[in-house]
C-alpha cells in the first residue's frame, strides 16, 4: 500500500521523513480517471469547492484508482461551562487554517506541529464543512463508488452535531447526513434510480437495528469473493423524498434514545451507522449498443441488460474516544468495559497497521472493524473528521484524537466502480414482449380462422343454388314435351281410329253394287290422299317441334356445363384457400419456435439473474428482493420494506397485464420451463403480502400444493415451497394448507429433498404453521413435528434455524394451551422425541439457532408434566446455563424464573447439590 500524506512539524521543523504532500488533485473525483477511459461522452461533475478529496495516485488499470483517507480537523467553540472555567488559560490548539496546520500546546513554550488535508475553525460553518469534507464522498457515490464519512473524537467535541443534525429549526444548522441526501436526490431520477437506507447502532459487539429496534441481534454477512460486506437482517426503506428521510433520522434518534436508557448507558458509548444504498441506471453502457447503426435486429436491442451503479454511502457517528473507566465507576464490570472498548480500539488497531503497511491487519477483531473493511484499505473513499475541543484540560484526549487522525491520514484505498448488468430488469421486458407476441398470435390465428369458414359457407351456397335452379329448369322443360308429345300421339291415335272406321262402312255398302262403284272411290281417294296430306303435315311440325326440344335440350346441357364450370372454379379457389392455410400453419409453426427460443433465453438469464443475486445475498448491499432467498428473508421479517420495491412494482404490474389466472394456469405447462418459470413468478408475487388474498381465493394455494406432488424437479419444489411458506404466514392460509393435507405434501417434499434451500423453504412453511394455536394437534397428528425433526439431517445451519423455529414456536402454543387448561399431558414435542435435538443445539454457536431453542426450553420447563423428562434427557443443565449466561436478558429471567417455580427442578438441583 502506498504511503502519501501529510508533514509532520514539530515545533515548527519538518521532522518526519515522510514524502512531501502532493498537491490536492484539481479534480476531486475519482471518476474523473475511469470515466474519461469507459465513458467518454459524458461530462465531467462540477469540482467542490475546497475539496478534501484529490485523487493521490493516477489509475493503474480499469480496476481502481488509488485514493488516501482524507482527514479534517475540526475545533468546537468553548462552551459556557469553559467560559467559566478556562477563563484564564489559553485553548490547548492553536489553528492554522490557511496553512491547514494545527498547533498543540505542550505548555508555555512549546507546541507540535501537524498537517491536515483541511483545519476547520470554531468559525466553519455548517456547510462549508459539509463541502469539504462529505461534498466529494457523496459525488463518488452518485457516480458508482462506496463513500464513507466518518467522526472520531472525544465525547462532546461535536461528532453528532457535525453529522447528525437535523436543522429543522435552523437551516443553517444542517448536519452532513441530511446535506448528503438532499445533494443525492436532487441528482438522481426517481423513475429509474433508487435510493435507500438502513440506520443501525452498534454497542458491546451487538448490532441493533434503529428503525426496527426489536431487531437487535443482526449479523454481518462477508462475500468470501468479493469482501462485500452485508447486513441482510437490517430494515432498508427506500426513500423518495427528503421529508421523509428527516423523518427516518428522527425515528432513528428516538429509538436509539430508548435503547440506550433501557441498555442503561449513554449515546456516546455507542456507535451509530447510516447505511444509504443508491442504484442507478445507465443506459446504453454497453460498447456494442453504441456502435450500432441500427441496422442490428431488434432482438439483439431487446437482449442487452442496462447497467446499474451501486454506490454506497456509510456515515459512521462513532462513540466518544476517551477510554472506559475500568474501574467501573460508571457502574459498568470490567467485561463490559472491554466489549464496550472492543470495537474502537480494533478500528484503531487496523488504522495502525494499514498506517504502517503491515502484513496483517486485524480487520476480524471486531464487528466494526468488520462493517469498515471496505473504509480504510479498500475500495471505498473515505474522509475522516476528527473532533477535538479546545480545553486544556482534556490535552490528552485531544492528543491523542489528533494522532488517530494522523495515522488515518496514511491509509490508502483503491476506489473501484460498482456495476454490474441489469438482467432482472430485463428479464421483466422480455417477459412482457413475450406476452405480447402471444396474444398477437392467437389474433391473427383467429381472424384468418373465421376468413376460411366465410369464404367456404360462401362457395358451398352458390354451387348448391346454381345446382338447385338447373334441376329445376331441366324438370320444368321435360315435363312441356312429354305433355306435348303426348298430346300429339293422342291426336294421331283418334285420327287413325276414325279412318279406319270410315274405310270399314264403305267397303259393307259397296259390297251388293259392284258397278257405279268408281266414282264413289274416286272421291274416297281424294279424300284419303287430303287425311294423308294432312297426316303428313301434322308429322312435319311434330319433326320441328321435336327439332326445337332438342335445340332446347341442348341449350340446357351447355347451361349445365356452364355452372359445372363455375363449380369447378369455386373448388380451385378451396383449394387456394386450403394453400394458405397451409401457409399460416407454417408461420404458426415458426413463431411457435421462435417463442421457444425466446423461453429458454428467458431461462437462461433468469438462472444468470438468480445467480447474480445469490452472488448479492451473500454480499451485495441489504437485501435483494426478487429471489427465493428472499422469500425466507420475508418469513423472517415480514415488516420490513425491501430494496425491491421496484422490482415488486413491476411484478405487481406484469400480474395485472398478464392476469393472476393465466400466471396460476401456466404452473401446469407441459413444458418444464414455464412450469419454473411460472412458479418463479407466483413466488415473487406471494412475497407481497397484498397479493397473497388473491393468490389464494383464485386457486393457486392448492396449485402450489399440487406442484409439491405431481413435479419432480427440485428447483420447483424450493420455489414453491418457499411460496408456500410465505402465504402460511397468514392465520386463515394456514388453515386452509392443512386442510388441504399440506402437511403431508409438505413432509414428503421434505424427506426427498437434498438442497438445503429446499428444506430452509419447507421447514420455513412447517415454521409458520407450528406458530397456530388451532392447528397444534392436527400438525402433530399428520406428521408436522416429525417432518420438522427429519430435516435437521441435513445439518445445514439455515434448515435448522428454521427447524428450531418450528420447534418455538410449537412450545409457545403447547404452553399457551396447557396454561389456559385446553391441553394436558406431557408435551407433544417430547412425545415425538425432539427433546434430543433440542439438548443437543440448546448451545448451538448460531445465535439464530441458539435463541429458539433456549426459548422452546423454557417454554416446556413451565410445565410440570415435562419435568422428569426433561431432567432425564439433560435438559435442566441447559435451563441451569440458560440462566447463568443467556446474552438476552428477558430470557436469562425466563429461564432462573421457571427453575425456581418448579418442585421438581428444585428437587432435583437440591439433589445435585446446586445452588441456586
Ligand atoms: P459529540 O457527539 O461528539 O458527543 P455533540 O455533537 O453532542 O458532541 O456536541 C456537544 C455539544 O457541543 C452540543 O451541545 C453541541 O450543540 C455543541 N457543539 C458541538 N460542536 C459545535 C460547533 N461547531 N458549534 C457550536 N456548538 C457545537
Ligand atoms: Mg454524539
């Protein structure tokens, strides 16, 4: 580590062989080296005045650019009190402003001499120390960088009123938290960033979350990888506007106020921690997108994730320097005072060693030390302001305050952009483009659908009226001519029979007179040969008529072929039509590819998604909403308001666009991805708790169910589960689980699983149903505590955390029904022989584990009924050493309280010979 810094002067001469300062960089951003590398468009920030923070080093490579710990001092104004009594001496430091120099009385004739990045009088107001100091923290952090700012001095130089004041009744007065939100805001877009905070106190090694001040046991979470480091447990409320904010701080102040007179010590011996998370979109980042012409294919737009900036901003009000009395005149015992000491001496400690480029600095020593790491020696740019006042009385304190920020001033860290790609972000977008794909398909199929019906039932009218008219013509025309024929052969009939009956009088009157006779005939034959003209007449028109019958005939026939034509041509144009069918199945067909590609692409990302995120749960900044982990986040802590607002939004939106049906329906797919993909989203949706009426009134509690039976796949299983466990958060889904035989669904997932986040998600659901007063016996009776019990084979720390809180919460219930005379008998849990595991872990190093189980011990030693077993099962030395040393209080009285009441515990103790 490089060593830069100041000079060291005493009594005026340079004594130190410490290089010469250089000069503070003009800029004083760090960006300023790695933006004008990836970022060349974009402007430069406006410099701060009178800057703390020059870059010291130029940028190695695109991993960091070297950036010192950058140290103020500043000198609180005598208050009454020194008035009075230092009236007659002279302040201890004699400041040097322009020549950023302090000078340190040692007496009358004597002083040393020391060097800081800025000196800030009694005079420096409010804002200008806000400028110098955290102006250039918070600008690094708006453009991607962890920032810390930071007060050390003894009690009552001014560390609070530096950074904590509200200035509500004076704006001038504004402290350093509220200038850096207000400076935050005003930069960032609300309808793409975000920005939010955790406000925590840390005292004796215990950390406690001010917001939410029952929560006072969170721990730390380090990324192995990267070093990040986490508090997952802590509340993170994302804020929108400073009014708000205000509020936080003084909700904060308020809690930290009652912790500490219940805790019975000052404000001063604790810490207190502004975590302030800011997330911020760019756009159009990504080298590729800003080389193209826009010829690329939508599709390849569509597939680049935005960049996010994760900044993070920690303001550290540490306690007050001076040492611990450890004689315990502030009533403390020397335990106390050590652990109470703890935390600052570590800082220090790892101040020195980085100060002095030593090889190991003791960073794990203590939890703030822990909650730093990234402060002094690493990636973060950090300014210190060390308070000192200016009595001469407290020489010492100031003294050695003065050193501490010396020493600091030796640190060097490597400033490192924090981004990363947006793939949730676009995972939702193609989701949605997805969806609309689909519903503009099932479109078009349908118009064309209802295309080919019209035109067919068209086609089929016409061909069977033309077929309809020609039979009725031809009818109609055979029907003339045969009447007619008939007619005529009728006529001829008659004219036949009259001839022949003339001919036949002739011949009998002719017969006697055979002479005379010709004359007669003659005239007969006239009058034949005129029937036979006439005959032949009558034939000659019958010949013509028959000629235009068939003229007519004919004429039919080729109106037949005609409209056979025209049939022939319907039928071709069918079977165009059947062509394009044809067609449009084949583009059904492609598109139906396409959406499958577009699946597994979906999948793919969502899997890099879930691994990005598994990479942020275990170090990313708070807690990240959206992913199954976060499921049990929300099990654990269902009043907190999470980072993932956002992504919650645009869950809820994607719910309301596609429909709670539709999601629920796809969780029965037959492909395996939407399947996963479907139970992802419901999971996501079953988090918010606004949702979870609706989940369920539409069905998908027993689809959810049903997934934990029918599927296989075990990623389905923990997603599922992990839904499950969230809707089982609420008194009437419990019942309705176990009246839909969950219990039973839920004991099989659990003894065929082997991912332990399966069996954290499943043992989670057990947990929550075990906390019901109605549901005790029924749990027990199918099978819920031996399910819970099966679990811990898996041995992994979060399944048991669970399945210890299954188990309290159990004994909660059994004790609450014992007392009100609902139940007798010894206890069921003891019954289904979990008292083994419970003696065993009833110590367990997890606090999340430990808790629980000491809790359930108490709750089962309130009743007699379980005394001899828990006696024989070794239980009562752990109820003994619950009472001794339990680190909570209310459950150290707990646990004395009960030994005491009970005779058979007593008994036993006497027996032993114990005293107690
Ligand atoms: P600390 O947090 O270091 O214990 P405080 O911020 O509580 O100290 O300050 C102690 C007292 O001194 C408070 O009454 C505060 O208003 C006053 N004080 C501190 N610094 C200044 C300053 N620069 N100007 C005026 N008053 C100050
Ligand atoms: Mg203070």
């Amino acid at each position: 580590m490089a060593t830069s810094g100041g000079y060291n002067y005493r009594n005026g001469t340079q004594r130190s062989s410490l290089k010469v300062d250089r000069p503070l960089s003009v800029n004083s951003n760090p960006k300023a080296a790695v933006k004008s590398k990836s970022l060349p468009a974009s402007g430069l920030r406006r410099n701060s005045t009178g800057s703390l923070g020059g870059v010291t080093g130029a940028s190695k490579d695109d991993a960091g650019v070297l950036g010192r710990v950058r140290v103020a001092v500043r000198l609180r104004p005598r208050n009454s009190e020194e008035l009075v009594a230092d009236a007659d001496f002279a302040d201890c430091v004699e400041l040097q402003p322009e020549l950023k120099r302090l000078k340190l009385r040692k007496n009358n004739w004597d002083s040393d001499t020391f060097q800081f990045d800025e000196v800030l009088t009694e005079f420096a107001s409010q804002k200008r120390v806000y400028e110098v100091v955290a102006k250039p923290v918070v600008e690094s952090v708006l453009d991607g960088y962890n920032g810390t700012v930071m007060a050390y001095g003894q009690t009552g130089t001014g560390k609070t009123y530096t950074l904590g004041r509200l200035g509500e009744e004076d704006t001038a007065a504004r402290g350093i938290m509220v200038r850096a939100m207000e400076d935050i805001l005003a930069d960032i877009s609300l309808e793409t960033d975000s920005v939010s905070v955790s406000y925590l106190q840390l005292y004796m090694e215990t950390i406690q979350d001010l917001l939410d001040p029952a929560n006072d046991n969170i721990s730390i979470v380090e990324d192995p990888k990267t070093g990040d480091v986490s508090l997952p447990g802590a509340s993170l409320i994302e804020i929108r506007d400073q009014q708000s904010f205000i509020e936080l701080l003084r909700l904060g102040e308020a809690h930290r106020f009652a912790a500490n007179t219940k805790l019975n010590t000052e404000s001063s011996r604790s810490h207190a921690i502004l975590m302030v998370h800011v997330k911020r979109c760019v756009k159009g980042r990504d080298p590729t997108l800003l080389n193209d012409t826009g010829n690329s294919s939508h599709m390849i737009k569509t597939l680049k994730p935005d960049v996010v900036r994760k900044g993070k901003l920690v303001v550290v009000d540490l306690a007050g320097s001076e040492r611990i009395d450890k004689s315990g005149s502030e009533g403390h015992t020397l335990e106390e005072a050590k652990s109470i000491n703890l935390s600052l001496s570590a800082l220090g400690k790892c101040i020195n060693a980085l100060a002095e480029n030593s090889a190991h600095v003791p960073v794990r020593d203590s939890k703030l030390t822990r909650l730093l790491r990234d402060s002094f020696g690493g990636t973060a740019r950090t300014s210190l302001v060390i308070t000192i006042g200016p009595s001469p009385r407290h020489r010492g304190e100031t003294a050695s305050t003065i050193m501490f920020g010396q020493r600091a001033m030796k640190v060097e860290n490597m400033l490192k952009l924090k981004e990363e790609f947006d793939y949730k972000g676009l995972s939702r977008r193609l989701d949605i483009q997805l969806d609309k794909l689909i519903a503009e398909h099932e479109r078009h199929q349908k118009a064309f659908e209802d295309e080919i019906q019209k035109v067919t039932i068209q086609a089929q009218n016409q061909t069977s009226e033309a077929e309809r008219n020609y039979a009725d013509a031809l009818e109609k025309e055979r029907q003339k001519y045969q009447k007619e024929y008939m007619e005529s052969i009728k006529k001829l009939e008659e004219q036949l029979m009259m001839n022949q009956r003339n001919s036949g009088n002739e011949k009998v009157s002719n017969r006697p007179k055979d002479d005379g006779s010709n004359l007669i005939s003659n005239k007969e034959n006239l009058s034949i040969m005129k029937e036979v003209d006439e005959l032949k007449e009558m034939l000659h028109k019958e010949t013509l008529l028959r000629k235009a019958a068939e003229e007519e005939v004919s004429n039919l026939r080729s109106q037949v072929s005609q409209w056979k034509r025209a049939e022939a041509a319907g039928n071709s144009e069918i079977l165009e039509l059947r062509k394009m069918l044809e067609d449009e199945t084949h583009k059904k067909e492609k598109l139906k590819e396409e959406i499958a590609i577009l699946h597994s692409q979906l999948l793919q990302l969502s899997f890099e998604a879930d691994e990005t995120r598994r990479q942020l749960d275990r170090g990313g900044p708070g807690k990240v909403v959206g992913g199954i982990d976060s499921l049990m986040t929300q099990v654990r802590h269902p009043q907190l308001k999470d980072s993932g607002t956002e992504d919650k939004a645009s869950i809820a939106k994607l719910f309301e666009q596609v429909g709670l049906q539709k999601i629920l329906s796809l969780l029965e797919a037959e492909d395996a991805d939407v399947r996963i993909h479907a139970v992802k989203v419901v999971a996501n949706l079953a988090a918010e708790e606004t949702n979870q009426e609706k989940i369920v009134e539409a069905g998908g509690l027993t689809s959810l169910l049903m997934l934990l039976q029918s599927s296989e796949d075990e990623i389905i299983h923990r997603v599922a589960a992990g839904a499950i466990a969230n809707l089982a958060m609420n008194e009437t889904n419990q019942e309705l689980i176990m009246a839909q035989g969950g219990i039973s669904m839920l004991s099989m997932t659990a003894a065929n699983a082997e991912d332990p986040q399966t069996l954290r998600m499943v043992a989670g659901a057990i947990a929550n149903l075990c906390g019901n007063d109605k549901l005790q016996t029924k749990l027990r009776g199918e099978g819920g505590v031996k399910a819970l019990l099966g679990m811990v084979r898996c041995g992994h720390p979060d399944v048991l955390a669970q399945v210890a809180r299954g188990i309290a919460n159990f004994a909660k219930c059994e004790s609450r029904a014992s007392t009100q005379g609902t139940k007798s008998g010894r206890s069921l849990l003891i019954d289904d022989g979990a008292l083994p595991w419970i003696v065993q872990n009833a110590n367990n190093e997890a606090s999340t584990i430990r808790r629980h189980i000491e809790l359930a011990l108490c709750h089962l030693a309130q009743h007699e009924v379980n005394a001899k077993d828990m006696i024989s099962g070794g239980a009562l030395w752990e109820l003994v050493r619950i009472s001794r040393d339990c680190s909570r209080e209310d459950i150290r009285t707990l646990a004395h309280r009960t030994l005491t009441s009970s005779p058979a515990f007593q008994a036993e103790l006497r027996r032993l010979r114990i005293d107690f």
